[in-house]
C-alpha cells in the first residue's frame, strides 16, 4: 500500500467551498461524461454517522475504459468501471474506489478542510500515517497539469473573479491572499498483485495527483458561477446535473 498526504490550497473559504466543490464536481462529471464513459450517479442519499453526524452518501459509477493506459486496457475488460462510494460529513469526507474486476484493487481517501494555507501537521491523527509517508503541497497556479486538460479560462495565473475580485494568483500567492484555506487529502492506494503493485499504485497516485489539481483550480475558475448559490440551490443543479449526465451515458438509473 503506497499511502501519501495532499494539500491543496484555495483563496476561498472552507464554506464557500463547500458549495464550489458541490457544483465542480457536478459540472465537471457532465462535461466529461461521453457515450457510456464518464461519471453515472446510482446514488445520492441523506446518511447519519453516530459520530460524525448528519451528511450525504453517494454512490458513483466511473466508467474508464478509454481512459486507461494501454498496458492496463490489455488486462481488463471491454466495459470497465470503478465504483465511487462516498461519505460527505463537511469539512471532512470519506471517499472509496473499489472495483469488482481488481478485488485486490482500492483507493481510499480521507479529506479535512480548514480555513488556512496548509500549515496543519498530523491533522488526520491516524497511527497508519506515523510512518514514513510522502506530503505534497499541490499549488493550483503554479504545479504543471497535462497538456490535453489545459484550459486558458481556467488558468488561475490568469483567471480574475468578477464577482469576487480574487485572481489572478502570483508566485508566493499561499502566503499573502485571504482568505485562503486547504484541502488535507490522505490517499492510500492498494493493488495487491506480485510484480505489479508498485508501478500501479505510483500510477494510480500520480493520477489522483492530477485530478486534483485540475478539479481544484475549476473550483476557483468556476466561482462566479456558483458564489451566489445556496446549498439548497447547489442541491438542486446536483440532481439536475446527476439526471442530464446519466442520460448521457445512456443509463438505466434514474
């Protein structure tokens, strides 16, 4: 198990995220979502936890058959997808991926988010991260993103918010813009397989790598969108997003 801590910083606050994350999210799988690839919502449920309180679960289908590399299109089969389950208790969340074909196969995610610049230690408090483990300060402006999911507009060295007033980020931007806060993100990545299991999980991490830095920099992009919306209303262009995109995929799930 290869096991590596994230931090993403954002110039926003952990409440306004909490509604920019909804939204991204949402947008994002819409847009990403082609004829039987992308993201299909099988669930999406108000769940209590006796100790974390009240929050929402989802359950998510990521189709990936296209998207893998082709030494691992060659192992696995026509139709691929990994199951998303996920526990939202805002500010911390619980995120799993599994797979039914690679049941020695899976991703598990924990994220807190607070309302500073990422200067956090053991914020997980967890015995399993006590050991030698990598922390990577992902910067949403300035860390590279492959070349194919570059968007100008969505560039936060260029981007400026006109409802906002924030952007563009400069070099140094974590620390002197306020507000700010970061996404603590501890991923552990399992694939159990003599011969393989190292160049998969460093794989596999350098993947979520950059999911999160190009989901994190939409977020900011895309606030002028969605800085003026309530939860309640981030809910409800959830639930139309998570209808529009499972008909994309041409669904049987409602």
């Amino acid at each position: 198990m290869l096991i590596k801590e994230y931090r993403i910083c954002m110039p926003l606050t952990t409440e306004e995220y909490r509604v920019g994350q909804l939204y991204t999210i949402s947008k994002h799988s819409h847009q990403e979502s082609e004829k039987g690839e992308g993201v299909e919502v099988v669930k999406n449920e108000p769940h209590e936890d006796p100790v974390h309180g009240p929050g929402q679960f989802t359950e998510k289908r990521v189709h990936l058959s296209s998207k893998l590399p082709s030494w691992a299109r060659a192992v696995t089969p026509r139709i691929f997808y990994i199951t998303e389950k996920a526990w939202n208790y805002y500010p911390y969340t619980i995120t799993e991926y599994t797979c039914s074909f690679l049941p020695k196969f899976s991703i598990y995610i924990e994220t807190k988010y607070e309302d500073n610049c990422g200067d956090s230690e053991n914020i997980f408090r967890s015995d399993k991260i006590l050991g030698d483990h990598e922390v990577s300060f992902l910067d949403i402006a300035f860390d590279e993103i492959p070349e194919r999911y570059y968007r100008s507009l969505e560039d936060p060295r260029f981007f400026s918010s006109a409802k906002t007033g924030r952007g563009p980020l400069r070099e140094g931007w974590r620390q002197h813009t306020k507000p700010i806060m970061c996404s603590y993100k501890l991923v552990s990545v399992k694939f159990e397989v003599w011969g393989l299991q190292t160049r998969v999980e460093q794989f596999v991490h350098k993947v979520i790598r950059d999911i999160l830095l190009i989901g994190h920099r939409q977020a900011f992009a895309w606030v002028d969108e969605w800085c003026d919306m309530s939860l309640e209303e981030v809910r409800a262009f959830e639930t139309q997003m998570q209808v529009a995109t499972n008909q994309k995929l041409g669904s049987q799930h409602p």
